[in-house]
C-alpha cells in the first residue's frame, strides 16, 4: 500500500470517530509536525518589522507610497 493510499484509510477510519476524538487526533497530529507556536511565530514577525524599520531608516529600503502601488497594479492588471 502507497503512503497516499494509507493515508486516505487512516483519514477514512478517523472520519467515523467521534468529534471529541477527532479534535484529540487532530491535535496530536499538530503537535507531531513541529509546527512554530504562537509565541515563535510573534517573536519572528517582531524580528522582522525591526529589521524593516532599520532598513527604512537607513535608506536601505525604499518605500513606494499606496497610491502608485495600486496605479501599477491597475495598469498591470487592467483594473
């Protein structure tokens, strides 16, 4: 049996569980995957808005006001 093919019996037979089950199954399933908590995911984007502010203050980047933002992409997009 491939892997696909067990995974679409695993994901059969987990359908006919109780919801309550379901949500536990689904919950070890996420904690199995590694995936970034909340607390990581904030700590990130709070890394990389200081790193745009510098980049901003430096002249590094080079921001581009709303308004010819939108003109291009109407221009490019035809809307």
């Amino acid at each position: 049996m491939t892997s696909l093919a067990m995974t679409n019996k695993i994901y059969e037979q987990a359908l006919d569980l109780p919801a309550d089950d379901r949500m536990v199954l689904i919950d070890k399933l996420l904690h199995s995957a590694n995936l970034p908590t909340q607390m990581e995911i904030d700590k990130l984007w709070a890394e990389e808005v200081e790193k745009r502010s510098k980049d901003i203050e430096s002249g590094k980047a080079k921001l581009i006001p709303g308004e010819e933002v939108f003109r291009k992409i109407r221009k490019r997009f035809g809307k």
